[in-house]
C-alpha cells in the first residue's frame, strides 16, 4: 500500500512536467496522504519513548515541519491560477 502512494507520488510529479491535465489531483493526493502519515507516525513514535521526550520531539519537529511546508507549498501551487490554466491548456491541446 505504502509503494502505491509513493508511486502516485512519482507518476503525479512526472505528470506535472509533462503537462498532463490528471497530475493536479495525483499529486495533491499524494501530498495530503504523505501529510496524514506523517504526523500519525511522528505522533506515535513520540508515544512509543519514555518520558524525556525533548530531543526526540526536536528532532521530529525538525523532520516534520520542513515535509509539511513543501507540501503545503506544492498543494497552493497546483490550486493557483497559472498552474490550473496550464494543466488545463495541456490537456484540451491534446483532445483537439
């Protein structure tokens, strides 16, 4: 299961380079799932240690913030207006 989202991953962002109109949403999925695991794993590795917790909880915020940046970043970037009318004028290029 984990394979598949980072293969939607790869097929999403090679979508994006080559133009095509269905890579908006691959891989904004793929970004928002990579979020949700994320957090979920952090949050339970963060559980899983006994209580000095300080520098594992560094560590992790130091992993997590910069993952949930760039995909927050990718996610506003696909929803703008140059990227929706780019992805769109890929696509009716190629149903014309």
């Amino acid at each position: 299961m984990l394979f598949s989202i980072w293969l939607l991953g790869l097929a999403g962002g090679v979508g994006v380079l080559a133009g095509k109109a269905w890579s908006r949403p691959a891989l904004e999925l793929f970004c928002w799932t990579l979020m949700v695991l994320l957090v979920i794993s952090a949050a339970k590795r963060l559980r899983a240690v006994a209580p000095p917790r300080t520098l594992l909880g560094l560590s992790l915020a130091l992993f997590v913030a910069p993952v949930i940046a760039l995909c927050v970043a990718t996610n506003l970037t696909l929803r703008g207006e140059s990227a929706v009318r780019q992805l769109s004028a890929a696509g009716r290029i190629l149903a014309a």
